[in-house]
C-alpha cells in the first residue's frame, strides 16, 4: 500500500480493514470460491493495461506499507 500525506499512521484504515474482515468472512462462509493465483499468465491479466513507471518519485510522503 503507498499513502501520501503526514496525516497517515501505519496500521489505521477503517477501510481496509474493514474489507480484510469482509473478505476474512467470506473465505470461511464459502472457502470453494478461493481460487489462488496458478500462474504467471493469470496475474498478468489481472494487471493488464495498467501502466507503472517503477522510476516514478513518489514524493518524500509516501510510505511504503
């Protein structure tokens, strides 16, 4: 996760949070429908069209989580 900005504490999103438990709920509710990552090909699509720029400066604010 990257967050931008001095107001961020590490470890605090209600968001996130808040969807990692959802998602924590659901994989014990229905853990058929987990399905990982079987290969390359597969986590290439998932990815496809969205541009990075591994040499982008983030700024002095970004933190890396």
């Amino acid at each position: 996760m990257i967050c931008r900005g001095p107001q961020h504490k590490v470890g605090e999103d209600p968001v996130l949070d808040a969807y990692l438990e959802f998602l924590a709920d659901q994989m014990q509710a229905q853990p058929h429908l987990i399905r990982g990552l079987s290969s390359l090909e597969r986590a290439e699509a998932l990815v496809e069209g969205i541009e990075v720029d591994p040499d982008e400066d983030l700024g002095d604010d970004a933190v890396l989580v």
